[in-house]
C-alpha cells in the first residue's frame, strides 16, 4: 500500500489526532446500481481487526481489509475553517 499526502494534509491530521481512517462506503438506491467511494475520518477505527495500519511519519492511517493493497491512496485536505476534511482516491500502483 502507497499512500500520498501533501504537508497541509499531514498537518491536519495532525492537528485531529494523528489517526485516519479510510474505508469503503456504498450508496445503494432503488433505480441504480450501488456506488462504492472511500471516506476519510480523522479518526481510530473501533473494529482495529478490519484494518491494515500503516505510519506514515508520526501518522497512523487506518485502511479498512477490503481496499486492495496493490492500490496507491492519495489523500488530500480541502474546505475552509471549520468545513474541512480529507479526501481519499486510489489509483493503480504503476
């Protein structure tokens, strides 16, 4: 697993704690097919077994099992003031 964060991201997360936690969401509806995205919540997971941990210099980020470790996750910190928050992509290692 690769993951990527610029310096204003670390900080945040640094500023929350020093914990992320990505894992998948799906968003199921009547009329179409669910949809899977990553969250990021700045935050230690309560189910620690249903996540690989990875540091990331004084950073612990929590990856739930089902994201495929061959991935590269990139996060990245956007809002403003209090409306901030991490989010996380994951593109094929190359």
């Amino acid at each position: 697993m690769n993951i990527e964060l610029d310096e204003q991201a670390k900080r945040w997360i640094e500023s929350k704690g020093n914990h992320l936690t990505v894992k998948n969401v799906e968003v199921k509806g009547c009329c179409f097919v669910g949809v899977q995205e990553l969250v990021a919540i700045p935050k230690k997971p309560k189910a620690l077994e249903r996540y690989n941990q990875y540091k990331v210099d004084t950073l612990s980020i929590y990856v739930h099992k089902n994201i495929n470790s061959d991935e590269k996750i990139h996060l990245k910190l956007s809002g403003i003031g209090l409306l901030k928050s991490i989010s996380a992509n994951v593109s094929a290692i190359i």
